[in-house]
C-alpha cells in the first residue's frame, strides 16, 4: 500500500507542469490504492481527493520554492545593445 509522500513526491517532481499533474494524480492514486487491498468502490472518490489534495502540496512547495529562488536571484547586469 502507498502512502503519502507518494503523493507530495509526485506534486514536487512534476509540479512545474501542475495543469497535468494534478488531474493526473486525482486518476493515478484511487488506482494505485485499488490495486491494494482494502479499498471499496465508495471510497475510490475519496481516494482521488486525497491524491490530488496530496500532490498539490508537493506543487504548493516547488512553486513556493521557485518564486523564492527567482526573488533572491539577482541576474548579472546584461548590455542593452544600444552604442552611445
């Protein structure tokens, strides 16, 4: 059976493409669990709500930590291409 961090490692390595990432992960985990024991049709909706509220935490990071890495980096300063 998986668990959670599965989920969160999934948002955090294909967060950059969240639009994919989290409707895949909403379809992904409810099969992944499936393919365990225990899980009942009912609980196949709840499976894809937790898959995706997981994966978007990891995505929530890997976005977060972007924005906060583009805000310390400081590009060095380029030439504008204009001669005076």
């Amino acid at each position: 059976m998986a668990t959670i961090p599965t989920m969160i490692l999934f948002g955090l390595l294909l967060g950059l493409w969240w639009r994919i990432c989290l409707p895949m992960a909403a379809v992904v985990w409810p099969m992944v669990e499936a393919a365990g024991p225990g899980i009942e049709a009912s609980d196949i909706p709840w499976a894809a709500g937790l898959g995706l509220m997981n994966a978007a935490v990891g995505v929530a990071a890997l976005q977060g930590g972007l924005v906060v890495y583009r805000g310390l980096h400081v590009p060095p300063d380029r030439p504008s291409g204009r001669s005076r």
